[in-house]
C-alpha cells in the first residue's frame, strides 16, 4: 500500500501552543504525520484568540498553523490527565512540547520518565532559551530571543533605534529547525532502534542566523563591530534599498556585476570613477553612489521600466512588494507559496503554502484545522480503548473539554 506522503504512519504527540512548535508539527502535518494536539481543555491552545477572528470567534491564525491535526483537550494537571498521557506515550513516536523550560518535567513526563514509558520515543522541547544555562529558567517569546542574539540590534536604521520585524522569524525559522532534528532523529532511530531527546532553543536559532556578523568580529579581533546597517550593507555596493518613483527596489550588483550594472544603466562612465572603481571604495561611497542611481531611476519612464532593464541586464533587483502585493505575485500563486485553503467556519482564504517540495509526493493533503476536543472520542477509543460512558465521566468532571461543532 502506498504512503500518503512521506510521514505517513508516524504518530506525534503535541504539547505545543502559539507558533515554534505548531510550526513544526504542521510541516509534519503537510508530509502525512498524524498529530494529536493536546490542549487545556477550556480555552485550548492560546493562540486561538488571535486575529483574523470570525463572527463565531474561529481565529485564521489558530487554522493556519493547526491544520491536519486532532484535538484532544484534556487536563494535564489532574491525575486522570496524566494517567491518559503515560498510557499513550508507548504508542506515539514523537513528543514535542514548547512550555517554559522545566515545566514539562513538573508536569510529570520528562525526558527520564517519558523514556522508561518509551524507550524508541523522540521527545523534542522547544523553549526561548533552552533547557540548561543561566537564562533558562526565564519566560520568552520571539523578540526576547531576537534581543539577546544581537539579531534585533542588526535591524534598523543605523543612526536610529532598533525596529521590529512585522513576522516571526524565530518562531517560524525555529518550528523549522525542531521539524528537521525530528526527522534526523526518527532515521537514526530507524537505523539503531534507539529514541533520543532534542533541546531546541529560538536563542540558538537566531544566532545561526549570523551569517557575517559573528565570525567577522571574532576574527578580526573586534576590529569590525557589526552594528545596524540602515539602508544599505557595508560589505557591498550598490547592495540597498533604492527609491524609485513610487516605491523602493533592492538593488545589488557584487564586483563582478559592476560593469555589466554600469552598461545596464548607460552609464558606463562609472567603471572609471575614481569614487567607484574599486569595490573597497564603492563600499566607502556607497551613499554617493546611491544617490547617482537613484537619479538615474528618476529619469526613467517608471518603476517597471527600471525593473525591466535591470532585469533585461541580469541584475539581480526586487520590488519592495507590500504583504497583499506579494500575495498577488504570479510566481507566488504559480508555486502555491501564497495558498488558497478552507475552512468550515472562516470559509476560503489565504496562507502561506508548504515550503518543502517533493517530487514523489507533489500534492496536497486535505487538511483541516479542529476545534477544541473535536478528536477527544475518536483518540481516545483508538489509542485506550476508552468507552463512551469512560469518555462522557471524563466530560463531566472537566477533565475532557471542547466547544461547539458548527453544522
């Protein structure tokens, strides 16, 4: 029988909330995992109160990182709660949670105890700052972590303050990198029989992020120190942001597309300027420079003639697009990475598609995001045996939860 994607009979179970670890187990959604999200059972996952919100309170954003996965709300902290969880353990592959660091194990399943319950078990934590070290035992989101990995203090204009970033790059880049050392870790188990535990940090993930900066001041010394760049970097030139008529263009041209740049332009006088015909003395320039091309932009007819030419001249530029204005791309509709979805309540709208793309599984699931508890009977006969009249006790007593279906 042929799997119905790659991830096809891997079970998960998901302690996850908000972003990081949602992320991670929708891309294990998209790639046929079977993920039974664990929510508190009267208010579910936190971010189900996020915007878009529909008239019956159903958030957009709760659908888009949830989608393909079952809800079972179930309270953690009674005894029947946990009795659940220990007699599932042995029967999922992966556990992955994103509480603070520690609570997981005040809870009752740290790694020691979810590893006698299930030795071939991947448990995956995801937290702000890691489980060991001075900072992990603090709260965190995001832009905590952005702060502390000087990522924040690179973004910005550099005579002014820092600036915040309108999307969640640590979140959504760290889902990434836990979804990828689950994978590495279900193969060596594959090979070794053995489970393991994975200590994921969004500090550790934007600070992989440093490209440049890191190495540069270490090696240098700290002769370099990395500091914001504005509008344009200090390593290239022309590498900015330029404006044209109606909107801003990166534009970048590395040393050996300095002269096809400068024909691309007709303005091949520039090879020979003495402010710019060395990449070390365009770098220092580089404000002089910007203002030579962005008069140069203002003469053309317009922002698409300024496009077109450089394109024309294999120059690598973009259009500073708004959100709804990528959206519309041709390319991004072409690739599905702006993806049309529906939900039973919201109806039609738009997210962003799968990232990963596989040539033996080219489609997509049909996928849906749940409401709070929906799964709680179906999990819970499939995995305990559990009769209707257990699962009903269960309901009254408020160990169970869940919300109303809409017909």
């Amino acid at each position: 029988m042929n799997p119905k994607h790659m991830l096809d009979g891997i079970k998960v179970l998901d302690f996850t909330q908000f972003l990081a670890g949602p992320s991670a187990t929708r891309l294990m959604a998209e790639m046929g995992a079977e993920i039974v999200k664990i929510e508190e059972p009267k208010v579910g996952d936190n971010s189900r109160f996020f915007p878009f919100k529909a008239s019956d309170g159903r958030s957009g954003y709760y659908v888009q990182q949830n989608r393909g996965k079952k809800s079972v709300a179930l309270d953690m902290k009674s005894e029947q709660g946990k009795d659940i969880i220990r007699k599932m353990i042995p029967q999922f592959d992966v556990l992955i949670e994103n509480f603070s660091a520690g609570v997981i194990g005040r809870l009752g399943f740290s790694w020691e105890e979810v590893q006698k319950l299930n030795p071939k078990m991947i448990m995956c934590s995801i937290s702000t700052f890691g489980q060991e070290g001075p900072l992990a035992h603090l709260p965190g989101y995001d832009y905590i972590a952005q702060g502390y990995s000087g990522v924040s203090a690179m973004i910005g204009p550099n005579d002014g303050p820092p600036s915040l970033v309108g999307l969640a790059i640590g979140d959504t880049s760290t889902g990434v990198h836990a979804a990828t050392a689950i994978g590495y870790s279900l193969f060596h188990r594959e090979r070794t029989g053995k489970g393991q535990y994975l200590d994921i940090a969004l500090l550790d993930t934007y600070f992989h992020h440093h490209e440049l900066n890191v190495q540069d001041y270490s090696a240098s010394k700290g002769a370099s120190l990395p500091r914001r760049l504005g509008t344009h970097h200090t390593v290239a030139a022309p590498a900015g942001m330029f404006k044209g008529r109606d909107r801003y263009f990166f534009i970048i041209a590395l040393t050996h597309q300095w002269e096809p740049f400068c024909d691309a332009i007709s303005m091949p006088e520039l090879k020979t300027d003495p402010r710019f015909s060395d990449p070390a003395i365009r770098i220092e320039n580089r404000f002089e420079l910007a203002k030579v091309i962005e008069a140069w932009m203002a003469e053309q007819d317009s922002d698409d003639a300024v496009q077109k030419i450089l394109e024309d001249g294999r120059i690598p530029v973009a259009p500073i697009l708004e959100v709804e204005e990528a959206m519309a791309h041709p390319h991004m509709i072409q690739r599905e990475t702006v993806r049309t979805i529906s939900d039973r309540s919201i109806g039609e709208f738009q997210v962003p598609g799968m990232p990963l793309k596989f040539s033996e599984f080219p489609g997509h699931l049909p996928l849906v995001a749940p409401y709070l508890g929906e799964q709680n009977a179906e999990v819970l006969s499939e995995y305990l045996s559990m009769s209707k009249d257990e699962i009903a006790a269960l309901e009254s007593e408020g160990i169970l939860g869940s919300e109303p279906i809409p017909e």
